[in-house]
C-alpha cells in the first residue's frame, strides 16, 4: 500500500462514515463481515444516527465553499458540520461572530434530519414498559370517578 499523501487533513464525520460505508458497513447485521472490525463497525454504528448520517457529499462541499466567506477555519467548519446546529445559541458555542447568518446558512445546505414525527400513540419505552401520552392520561384521569361496567363505586370520605 502506498501513502499518497501524508496529512491531508482532519476528516468530518460524513467523511468518516463514507469511508465505513466503503468498507462495507452497514446497519444489516448480515453485512458484518471480516473487512470491517467490531470497532469500526460500533463508530460507523453511532454515526449513521448523527447529523452525518443525513448528509450528502454535495451538501457538505457546498456548506464548506460557502463558509469560507466568513472567514472560518477547518476545524470550526467541521465542527459546524458535525454538530448541525439548529439554533443561534447552539451555533456560538463554535463560532461567535455572524452566527444568525450561519445558523440560516446551516437549515439552508446541509440536509435536515429525518426524525419521524411524533404520533398520539402510546409509545413503548427503553425497558418496554407502555407509556401514555398527555390526552390518554387526562382521558384516564376523567374516568376515576366512574367504576368499571360490574364494579361497585368506591367511596371515599
């Protein structure tokens, strides 16, 4: 193997994943094969479910082309790209001058996440446990006071 270039710089987290992708990661637990190990497949794991895993090649060469007429260094660009932040108080922990127009710059270029939309559902949480939702606990609140078709009604006093 040869070594074209020595340092070429530090890597974004797309740029990171694209490379485990390449290497034949993949969330298919069939995919775990010997090419990749057990370390890189737990990081190309946690990526897939961070801001890289929603970008796209054009979006982050865009972002990076557009940032530079701030003025910004590699390591706050990349910093941007991996955080995507949403807000004007996420965005200035990086960067602290012209963060409304990055924080604008960000919703406009890099792909927003696709996280689906929360149902009125019960949901099930981590330990599997029904959780209720806001209407189905005023619901049940408003049904305390009438028994159940054959139960006798409690009495409190």
């Amino acid at each position: 193997m040869k070594i074209l270039k020595a340092d070429v710089g530090a890597l974004d987290n797309f740029e990171v994943l694209e490379f485990l992708k390449s290497k034949g990661a993949s969330k298919n637990d069939l995919s775990r094969v010997a090419r990749v190990t057990q370390s890189e497949y737990k990081v190309f794991d946690y990526l897939v479910d961070t801001p890289a895993g929603t970008h796209t090649r054009e979006s982050v060469e865009e972002f990076k082309e557009k940032c530079r007429q701030y003025g910004l260094g590699n390591d706050k660009i990349l910093n941007i790209i991996n955080t995507r932040p949403a807000s004007v108080v996420e965005i200035y922990a990086i960067v602290e001058d012209n963060a409304d127009e990055l924080v604008e710059l960000v919703a406009e270029v890099l792909t927003p996440p696709t996280a689906p939309s929360p149902t009125p559902e019960a949901v099930t949480n981590e330990i599997g446990a029904e959780t209720m939702n806001v209407e189905q606990i005023e619901q049940n609140d408003g049904n305390k006071e009438k028994p159940e078709f054959g139960e006798a009604p409690m009495e409190t006093s």
